[in-house]
C-alpha cells in the first residue's frame, strides 16, 4: 500500500507518476492546494494553511472530506503532523513524501530526522523521501540488496550516525567493514548492475539514488 503525502515543494519537484499511484494522498499546507490544481483530490488534508489565501482554503475545505486546520503555532511541523497521521491509520503502509527536500533548509533536516523520532523509529523502513532528482530510503542494522531505480543515475551510502562496520559491495566502489565515529556521505558511488549491497552492525543510514538537473 502505497501513502503519498506531498509537501509544499512545486509540482515541478515532484517525480513522476507517484501521485498517481497513491492508494492514499494527503496534501500538506500548500501541497493539497497544488494537488487540487494538478487535478489530485486528496484524501487527507494537513496543516495550518497559513501559505494559502483566505479564498484558496476554501476551495480546500469544500473539496477534500477530512480536513486537519492545526494551529500556526506548534511544536510539530505541518509534515511530522500528516506522517503521524499517516502511520497511525496506514501502519503497515510504505509512506512516500514527496515535496519535501527542496526549499527551506530548515524543514529539509526536519523530514530528513523523522527516523530518529521514537514515534516513527518502527516505520524506518517504510518512509521515503523523493523529488524529481533524489530517492531518500531509510535503513536499520542489517545486510541489504538495493534495487536501481532507473529514474536516478548515482548512489550514496550516507551513515546519520556513528555506524560499525559498514561494508558496500556490488557498487562500483567497494567498502570493506569500515566503523564510522561520525556520520559521513559516501557520495557518487553507481550502480555495476540492477542491484547493489551494504551492510552494518549498528547506527541508521540513508541511501541515496539522485541524478544532476541534466542528467
């Protein structure tokens, strides 16, 4: 099952064709009303709206059956507020978050932390991060096969913490079982083939498959 949430990031940034294979979308804060305008109706609206005019918030109230106004002053971001939502009603479902990397620095690392709350620590796996040039995934300890997304061209294995024995094999650089006391981009590796693997003992990491804007 397959939640879309989108963001506030232009439709532009959004890769292709994933809004329509949602088998639930939410929009947040001004990605419902992108939606509206691209011809999405979403399931779930999310967020203060404190981006969209009087008028525009309307039209999302009279469009979309279940709507969440949250008030502009919160601890939570607009985002964390829809994917707990998200994972609370969806829980087995993997949850794509698309608009979400662009944009405000700011709010990038806050979706880029979500695995390390413990609220959405049990859903690491299963929380996606995408625009039209990167893949963001999420990985626990333990040896994984990844699967080339053919819409991107690079990889990186980036550790988030301190990790232990990293090791990447079937990419065109290798690593043997290396302990990192910081975190650390293994940047502009590739694929040799239709998969690659990695593996580690402790800590999170985030492989990225990303592309350049001419690429």
């Amino acid at each position: 099952m397959k939640v879309v949430l989108v963001a506030g990031a232009h439709p532009k940034a959004w890769p292709a064709d994933l809004v329509q294979q949602a088998d639930v979308l939410i929009g947040i804060d001004r990605g419902t009303w992108y939606l509206l305008q691209a011809g999405h109706l979403p399931d779930i609206a999310v967020g203060d709206f404190d981006s969209l005019s009087a008028e525009e918030l309307a039209s999302v109230k009279a469009k979309v059956a279940q709507v969440h106004q949250l008030v502009p002053e919160k601890d939570d971001t607009d985002t964390q507020i829809a994917l707990k939502i998200a994972v609370e009603n969806y829980p087995t479902a993997d949850f794509y978050l698309l608009g979400a990397t662009g944009g405000r620095v700011d709010h990038f690392l806050a979706n880029l932390f979500l695995p390390f709350e413990a609220r959405f620590a049990p859903f690491t796996r299963q929380i996606h991060l995408l625009d039209q040039q990167n893949q963001i995934d999420f990985y626990l300890p333990g040896s994984y096969t990844v699967t080339k997304n053919p819409a991107y061209f690079y990889l990186a294995y980036v550790p988030l913490t301190p990790v232990q024995q990293l090791k990447i094999w079937n990419s065109k650089y290798a690593l043997p079982a290396t302990d990192l006391p910081i975190p650390y981009a293994y940047a502009s590796n590739e694929f040799i083939g239709s998969t690659a693997n990695f593996s580690f003992a402790s800590g999170l990491v985030a492989v990225i498959q990303s592309k350049d804007q001419t690429r």
